[in-house]
C-alpha cells in the first residue's frame, strides 16, 4: 500500500543491478489476480529476475505444514511467480532468480522448502541481525562451497565464495531436473541452476544484487544472466 492504494513495487536496488549490473533495462512484471497470462509477453523479453521479498511461499504449496504465526504471505505473487517459471524454461527465457525466486524456482519445479531453517537440526541460523545497519546486514556473512566445474565456480574463478545471508527460509527437497551449484558449510543449498543447456536459469539464496558494482562475485553474476540475455536477444526473432 502506499497511502490508501494498492501498490506495485520493485526495490531500488534490483532496478540498479540490472541497469548497472547487467546493462539491461528492467521491466515490471505485474503481479495480480487472476495471474496475467504472460506466455505473449515473455515471448518479447530477454530475462527474467526474480527479486527477493520480504514475504514467503504459502506452505501449501509444496506440503501439507501449516504457516507459523506471522509469516508473510503474498498469494497473488505466488499464483504469478509459479506459474511464470516453467512457462520461462518452456520459452528458453534466461532466469536470475534471487532469495525469494530461489524458492520459487525451486518449489515451481516440485521441490519443498524449510519454513524455518534455524529451527531445524544441522542448520546454522542465516537470518540477518534486522537491527544493525543495512549494510551490515547485507555484509559477508557466510563462506559457500561452489560445484566443482559449476557455473558459479567459473564466475567466481576458485570454489569457495563468501556470500550474505538473510533467509529465514531454504531448500529442503531440490527440485528435480536441478542441480547444486552452492552449498552452505552446514550443508544448505544456496544456490541451483537448471540442469540443461539452455536455458540459463540460475538462483540463489543470498542477494547478489547488493553494491553489485563493489563485489566482483556478485558482477559477474548478473554479467553472466546479462551475456545469456544478450544471446537470447540476438536470436528471438
Ligand atoms: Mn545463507
């Protein structure tokens, strides 16, 4: 809401990542009800991101958990962003999917999630301190292990990268036809990419899009979305 109306909105710093990072323009993909039919829409785009949110996946759609009191909930972005992902994959529509659309990603292709990764045994807790300021809490917070010959080991040059954390959320089941690209020390996934050559879909847990500009990781990360981008445009039509 913004005053007494409905708003759509996109944080500031995605919008900058894709500019400044990828060099691409970023267009807003409405998120109402019904979910819009965007199978003409998508055929004219390049990519695909999807940001991250403070709200999380209604658990019935992947188990039959009920939700904990005062989890934030956003159905019509569920109906939009679950739909929107294989209809992506059908299209050959590079995908950066990030905190959130991780998720999304990941429960959109049959996958579950932890509702509460700290609470649940083996896991260390991810979520940032929502006191301090934010470029703390977006600071390094945790190493991640690449795959080896992995996309993100290629990105990163090296196997080992150090990423931000500020999920409360993560994979639990992957989803099939997905791969690991990242692990957590204690064994979480931070990120995945579509097992297939194309198209590019790549997600991941932490927020690359933070100060894209001062953290070669994180750049290389929408460059690479960016050159798939790129790619799809020089044959879409
Ligand atoms: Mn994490």
């Amino acid at each position: 809401m913004l005053g007494l109306h409905p708003t759509q909105t996109v944080g500031e710093k995605y919008v900058r990542a894709v500019l400044d990072g990828a060099g691409c323009l970023p267009l807003l993909i409405p998120s109402l009800e019904p979910a819009t039919d965007l199978r003409a829409t998508l055929a004219e785009l390049d990519g695909l991101l999807l940001t991250g949110a403070y709200s999380n996946i209604e658990p019935h759609r992947y188990s039959e958990e009920p939700s904990w009191e005062g989890n934030l909930h956003d159905p019509v972005r569920d109906a939009n962003t679950l739909s929107i992902v294989p209809l992506a994959i059908e299209l050959k529509i590079p995908v950066l999917a990030v905190c959130r659309g991780l998720q999304e990603v990941n429960v959109a292709l049959g996958g579950t999630l932890h509702q509460k990764v700290h609470e649940t045994p083996g896991f260390h807790d991810h979520r940032e301190d929502k006191d301090a300021p934010l470029d703390v809490q977006y600071g390094p917070a945790h190493p991640i292990d690449l795959a080896p010959g992995g996309l993100l080991a290629r990105i990163a040059g090296g196997e080992v990268a150090t990423v931000n954390s500020l999920h409360g959320q993560g994979i639990n089941k992957l989803a099939p036809g997905c791969v690991v690209e990242a692990r957590a020390r204690d064994g979480l996934i931070e990120a995945i990419r579509l097992d297939a050559p194309e198209p590019f879909l790549l997600a991941v847990q932490w927020h690359p899009e933070w100060k894209v500009r001062e953290n070669p990781f994180y750049l290389g990360i929408f460059q690479a979305f960016a050159a798939a981008c790129r790619e799809r445009a020089a044959t879409r039509n």
